[in-house]
C-alpha cells in the first residue's frame, strides 16, 4: 500500500471507534466489520430502455474504490473508470480531493450497453447496494464532500429519470430519512491516478477492500442476480 494509500486507511481505523460511540456509522457496516443487509430498493417507474449506442453514466456514492467494484460487476457494463467531477481540472488530485481542498466528489465514469442494462437499472442498484443515499458528505468511515451522493447527468433524458426517480422513492417512503443525492448536470470527468484504477481488483487482501468493498459485491450478488456478472 502506498504512503497515501496506508494514511488513508489508518485515518479511516481512527476514526471508526469515535463514529461507534456516537452512533454515527453507516447503515450498511459496524466497528467489528459486519454488514446489515442491504434492501432492494424498487426499479424506477421512468427508463429509457430505447437508445442503440452505448451509453455514459457519471455518479457519485462514496469511495470510488467500491462503488467501480459494483459497476464493474454489472452485466452490460463495458468499462469503469474513477475520477473526480465537480471541481477544476488543476484540483483534479487525489491528496487534494481526500483531504477536502477542492469541489470534486470521487466519481466513476461507467460506459454501458443500455440494451442488457438500463440507465434506470444502473441507479436502482446504485440505491440499493452502492451506498446509502440519505447521508450528507460522508459514506460508513468516509468523511467530507468528496464523498457525497451525486448523479452528474450527460443529457435531458438521464436528468429526467434520477429526479423522477429520487421522487418515486421519496414517495414511497423507501429510506427512513430524506435522500440527499445531488442531481447535477456532468460538465467534465478527470480520470483518477494509475494506483486507484481496479483497486478492489488488484487489492483484494486490503483491509479496506475486505471490510468495505468485498461485502457489497455479495450484496449485488443477492440482491440481483440477473444482473450479476463474474468481473
């Protein structure tokens, strides 16, 4: 593990007692390591199953080490990349974006085939595994805005079915408190450093990797079979 790498995760072991005791952890993982069960959330009423091309999604849930760990396990999705969006291209670093010094969130960029997956699909299980959309700046031990829920949309369609979406939820009662994913128009993508580039693929004894990437692969692996793929 890099110097950045190992200070990343020894602030994250530092942090995860505090967050214990003050009843502060994420919905989908405890101090000892075990995660909750997460729920299917349901498929949005609103898709757009009828393009021919393949597609770009840009969001935003949490340490993109996971949430490109998920993607890449998607059937129909042809690449992930992580990155950073909302910020300036000279602040495009990860020492910059982890110790909170810029606007970007830590994104992937997920190009897919929209006839073996939905845009709409890919958000379904971006509610119901990836992360839990009801925190603000912050996802289990992860703290601050790179770490927000975010949904950059490239075109009219994709912005019509995250907000119809979020709505449909909202309605429906689904989370215990409000979702405070951002819906945002994508303006521009910088792809992240070599080292953090399949890191769940390449790390998998990382003790990050075990304790906060692993477990929701099985999750996706549960929760929807049909669209589990072996990476």
């Amino acid at each position: 593990m890099s110097n950045t790498l190992g200070a990343r995760w020894k602030s994250t072991l530092a942090l995860i007692p505090a967050l214990a005791l003050l009843g502060q952890l994420s919905a989908c993982s405890s101090p000892t390591g075990v995660f909750e069960e997460s729920r299917k959330v349901p498929a949005p009423f609103s898709d757009d199953p009828s393009r021919d091309e393949l597609q770009t999604a840009i969001l935003a849930g949490g340490c993109f080490w996971s949430v490109e760990a998920v993607f890449e396990h998607v059937n129909g999705v042809q690449e992930v990349v992580t990155g950073y969006s909302g910020g300036t291209a000279e602040t495009a670093q990860y020492d910059l974006v982890v110790n909170h010094r810029t606007d970007h969130a830590e994104v992937v960029r997920i190009t897919f085939d929209p006839s073996e997956v939905t845009y709409g699909q890919l958000l379904q299980v971006f509610f119901s595994v990836v992360h839990d959309p009801t925190q603000i700046d912050r996802q289990g031990p992860d703290v601050g805005r790179a770490y927000r829920s975010h949904i950059f949309y490239l075109d009219g369609v994709q912005r019509d079915v995250a907000l119809s979406y979020i709505d449909q939820l909202e309605a429906a009662g689904t989370f215990d408190d409000p979702i405070a994913t951002l819906v945002d128009p994508y303006f521009a993508f910088h792809p992240a450093e070599e080292e953090h580039q399949d890191f769940v693929r390449n790390n998998p004894d990382d003790d990050y990797v075990v304790l906060h990437s692993l477990p929701k692969l099985s999750r996706l692996r549960a929760l929807f079979p049909g669209l589990y793929v072996i990476s």
